[in-house]
C-alpha cells in the first residue's frame, strides 16, 4: 500500500517538475479547437453507423477475392494434387 502511494508521489513530482521545465514549450502549443454543432455531431453519429454497417461486408468481401499471387500457390497446389493422383 505505501509502495503504491510513494510511487503516485513520485509520478506526480516527476510531473510538476516536466510542467515547470517545458512550460514555455508547453505554452506555445496551439489550443485544441473542436467545434461541432449538434447537427454535425448527429451526422458524425449517422456515418460512424454506416460505416460499421459496412465493415462486415467489406471483410467477407475482402476474403472471397485473391490476389494474383494466392491464385497462382491455389494453382500449383491443385496441379501438384493432380499429379499425386495421376501416380497413384
């Protein structure tokens, strides 16, 4: 229990320390700006909705369709199938 309480300490004493060294680092940084009306964040809301309706078909999509060279190792393993069973 004090381990944890001496550690918090420390971090906190750590961190005064980083805001008073970089402060004028700190400082200059521009302010974060987020404005957004309720009409956008509703429309934000509609689109994220789309889009996670979207991800499931697009990944079942994504695993029908393959690429050049998954076509070309299917071939070669169904033409060295072909030729075991040819041997047998």
């Amino acid at each position: 229990m004090q381990d944890k309480e001496i550690e918090h300490a420390y971090k906190e004493a750590q961190r005064a320390e980083n805001m008073v060294k970089y402060k004028d680092e700190i400082l200059s940084r521009p302010k974060n700006e987020w404005f957004k009306t309720i009409k956008q964040a509703a429309e934000l809301r509609k689109e994220s909705k789309n889009d996670l309706g979207n991800v499931g078909t697009k990944f079942d999509a994504s695993l029908t369709e393959m690429t050049k060279t998954q076509k070309a190792i299917a071939k070669k393993r169904e033409k060295k199938a072909a030729e075991k069973l040819e041997a047998a």
